[in-house]
C-alpha cells in the first residue's frame, strides 16, 4: 500500500482525536461552567446599526462576558475601525476565542497575548477591567449582575459612552431605545431585547 495512504490516516485519525477532545472540553465547561449563550446574528446586525447610528466615530468597544468570541468577531469584521476586547473570566472560552479568530484569519501577537489587528481577547473579571476608553460597552449577562455592573459603568465610563445590554436591562438607567429581535418569543418577554443607553 502507498505509503502516503498511511500518512493520510494517520492523520485524519489525529484530527479526530483532537476533535474528540475540543468537543469534550466544550460540553465539559457548559456543563461545569453555564451555557454560554451566544448573541444570535439577529442581535448581531441589529447591534451594528445601533452603532452606526448612535456612535459612528467610536474606537474602542468591549464585549463583557466574550464567551467564546462569536460576537467581537462579527463587530471587528463589519466594523473593522474599531478596536475591539472581549473579556470573559473563563479561560476555556477565551482559549476557543482565540483559536477560533486564527482559523479566520487573525493572527495572534504571543508577545502581548492579544490579536494583532485590533481584536483582544483577555481572561478576566469583567469587574476588574478597566473601562475608562470604552467608547460602547456590549454585554448579554444575567439579571442578577446588572446592578452591580451598572455602578461600575457610572463609575468608569465616559461621558457619551454607549451601553448596548440583552435580553437583561439596568435597574436605574432608562435605555434611549429598545430593539427586539425577536417577538413571538412570549416565554421570557425581553429575550433578545437589546437596551441602548447613553452615559450621562
């Protein structure tokens, strides 16, 4: 048998294993760490408008509670002026953040541990980040965070930042306008619901 053969199998039977293990570590960290649930493209295209309209000149915009990057991804793509940072405190998710921004393309700088062409992934505590520069701020987090993260951003953001939240609103800040992607779903009234806000 041709040897090439051989070598084919091998490693086809190489990437399996390795498949094998990037979808155990995947079910092992939804099921240990909560399902990470994704912005749908929805959301995602109705973001960018809000952008576009609201905050045309911004440079700098961060995704709190990344996940697995599907979201700074598809901004820095359709918006490719802007610096983007996805920041979650789950390392796995960072890694598959990261991993997934190289099978598109983007090369990750080993130096500083961030992607080259505007695009940040770093693993930490959305509390801790330092959000002074953030022009808008995206996030898709629990309700019982919001009160907590909105003294945060009262605290840290500048004048005329924009805060885009969804499905989960503040408890105090009014939002400017509310978009709902989705509106037959009754169950969970706001799912999908993104809240714009403006810092004042």
């Amino acid at each position: 048998m041709n040897p090439l053969i051989y070598i084919f199998v091998i490693l086809l039977l190489l990437f399996l294993n390795v498949s094998m293990v990037l979808l155990f570590v995947l079910a092992f960290d939804s099921i240990w760490r909560g399902h990470d649930l994704a912005t749908s493209q929805r959301a995602i295209k109705a973001l960018i408008k809000i952008i576009s309209r609201h905050k045309p000149d911004a440079k700098n915009f961060y995704d709190l509670g990344c996940g697995r990057g599907t979201l700074v991804l598809a901004v820095k793509r359709r918006l490719p002026c802007l610096r983007v940072y996805g920041i979650d405190n789950n390392e796995i998710r960072i890694f598959f953040a990261r991993l997934k921004s190289i099978f598109l393309g983007q090369k990750i700088n080993p130096v500083r541990n961030v992607i080259s062409n505007g695009v940040n992934f770093k693993k930490q505590d959305i509390f801790e980040t330092n959000l002074e520069n953030a022009d808008i701020v995206y996030t898709y987090l629990r309700y019982d965070l919001m009160p907590l993260l909105e003294k945060k951003l009262q605290d840290e953001l500048k004048q005329s930042a924009i805060v885009i939240t969804n499905t989960s609103n503040f408890p105090n800040w009014k939002p400017i306008e509310k978009i709902i992607t989705y509106p037959k779903v009754s169950k969970m009234p706001d799912f999908e619901t993104l809240f714009v806000y403006i810092k004042k």
